[in-house]
C-alpha cells in the first residue's frame, strides 16, 4: 500500500513537472523567434542555452514516465488548456514579465517536486527535477537584469492582420497542441516497439514546431507576435489527449491533425495571394496528406524542411540514452 502510494507520488510529481517544463519550452521557443524576426538576436541567443536544456530535459521525463508505467497526462480533462500556453509578445519588456511569471510558477513546482521526491527511491526522478531546477535561480537573476534595461522599450501590440489575426493565433496555439501530443506518442510508440510508427509521429511533431515557426515568423515580419490570451475559449484548440496503444494513439491523431487542417483552412480563405495565404494552404495541404499515411501506413508527408533533429533514433541516442549513461 505504502510502495503504491509513493509511486502515484512520484508520478503526479513528474507529470507536473512535464507540464511545466513543456509550457517554458514553448513560451521561449515562441520569444526566440520573435527576438530574431525583431533583429534583437543578442537576446534571442542569451534565451537558447534555457531552451535548449528545458526541452531535452523534458523529454527524459516523458521516457521516465513510460519506462515506469506511468500515463503521461499533459492536461486533464478537468481543466483548460488555456492555462498551460505561453505568453508571447513582441514587447521586450512585457516579454520578460512573462517569462520572469513563468519561472516564478516553474520553480515553485520543481520545488515542491524536489521536496517531495527527496525520499523516494527513484534516483533517476530526483535527478531530473533537480536539473531542471539548476537553471531556475540563475535564470530569474538574468531576467530581472534584462527587465530593468528593457522597461525603456515599449513596442505597442496590434492585430497585424487584422479581423483575421484572431484565427492565426487560433490556429498557433492548435499547433503547439499537435506538437505536445505526437511528441509524447513518439515516446510511447518506441517503448511498445512500434518504431516506424513512432518516427513518423516524432517527423509530425518536428514539422508542427517547424509551422509553429513560421506562422510567428509572419506574425514577427510585421512587427508583432501570436496573442493567445483569447484562444482559450474556442473548441477548435482542444487539449493534447494521449492514447495507450497504436490502435488509441491513431485515432486521436487523425482527430487532432483534422483540426490543425480545418483551422489552416479556414485562415487560409480569409487570404488572397499573399505570405499568409500561401503559408496557411501549405499547412492545410500537409495534414490533410496525414490521413492517408494514418489509416494506411503509407510514407508520412515531409514539408522538406531542414533540420538536425529529424532522426528520432539520433535524438533519443543523444538526449536520452546517452543522459541516462552519463548521469
């Protein structure tokens, strides 16, 4: 009872921890690229070195988790996905108290994580919360520095597309959905030994951060970034759901990729023959290509973007396997 009991602990914490790691990880993601799109990259390059060790951190703990047994949960049904997106702006000052709000909730969290998993006998949880939580104190430093320089700036939000500038950011934070849930069903599909399928679930949430990445590229070649602040009340965002076999995993992936397609759809039609129309049919037309690799097995669609994370096997070598050697 006692042994059950410390397990559910261990889990709960985790996931927490997930949660909160994964809200940083797209929260910087989303300012690194408005930084660069603005011109500020000295910025930008100062945030990286968090993000690039958030993320990797957060996946060790999505294969932790699985390796225990444990359901991945990264939003309940109880509760809106809206609290869980980042806050972006194009504002340097307004970026950095959001970013100082989010390391004041995260590091509250890894906190009581580390309190609480100070006893267990699980070595490799106490070590995950613990990396995460060494980069929390230096960072908050950082941030207030920067704050201090940045309140001189004041970039004035606007609605760059105008009325249809609601349905890009709609459409934004539906991608960062998508790329949560096939991310974590990257996870599972390798620990079940289902690797083809799991690559071509880690190929779908590297292309949807790679969307991500260009719809706040439009947002940010005019000056400005996503507003998700509204988004949360529309049906059309959901919440990453996570299935427990490949039968489960597809079927909410066909749900969930037929949502990315009609939002990009729709955006696309309030466009004509401009970036964002183009942009927009070209997201549209790659999910709408993943029914047929889902339901069929056949080549998963490819944008033909570039990158050097597109080997599932060579990440989780590199992030996960070779983590857990040297730790």
């Amino acid at each position: 009872m006692q042994a059950n009991r410390s397990a559910q602990s261990v889990a709960r914490h985790l996931n927490a921890v997930l949660r909160s790691e994964l809200t940083a990880v797209n929260q910087y993601f989303s300012h690194i690229l408005v930084l660069r799109a603005r011109g500020d990259v000295q910025t930008a390059v100062a945030l990286e070195p968090v993000n690039n060790a958030d993320f990797p951190n957060a996946m060790r703990v999505i294969d932790h988790l699985i390796a225990r047994g444990e359901h991945l949960e990264l939003c309940s049904a109880s509760e809106s996905y809206a609290r869980h997106l980042p806050v972006v702006s194009a504002d340097r000052s307004r970026m950095i108290v959001a970013d100082l709000q989010l390391e004041t909730r995260l590091l509250a969290t890894l906190e009581t994580a580390a309190a609480a998993l100070a006893s267990s006998e699980d070595a490799v949880a106490r070590r995950l919360v613990e990396d995460a939580l060494s980069r929390r104190k230096p960072h908050i430093r950082w941030l207030r520095r920067q704050l201090r320089a940045a309140e001189r700036e004041r970039v004035p939000e606007t609605a760059p597309f105008g009325a249809a500038t609601e349905i890009l950011n709609l459409l934004y934070a539906r991608l960062i959905v998508q790329l949560e849930q096939s991310l974590a069903h990257a996870f599972i599909l390798r620990h079940a030994g289902q690797t083809a399928l799991a690559d071509g679930m880690w190929s779908l949430s590297y292309d949807t951060m790679l969307h991500g990445k260009a719809i706040v590229d439009l947002f940010g070649g005019r000056g400005a970034a996503p507003d998700l602040r509204d988004v949360g009340e529309a049906s059309a965002l959901g919440r990453p759901n996570v299935g427990r076999d490949a039968a489960e995993i597809v079927a909410l992936e066909l749900t969930s990729t037929g949502r990315c397609r009609q939002l990009a759809e729709a955006a696309g039609i309030d466009f004509d023959g401009d970036d964002v129309a183009h942009a927009c049919r070209e997201l549209a037309a790659y999910y709408g290509a993943l029914r047929e690799w889902l339901t069929a097995e056949s080549i998963i669609p490819s944008n033909d973007f570039p990158g050097t994370l597109r080997s599932f096997d060579k990440v989780y070598d590199t992030y996960v396997v070779e983590a857990r050697v040297s730790g």
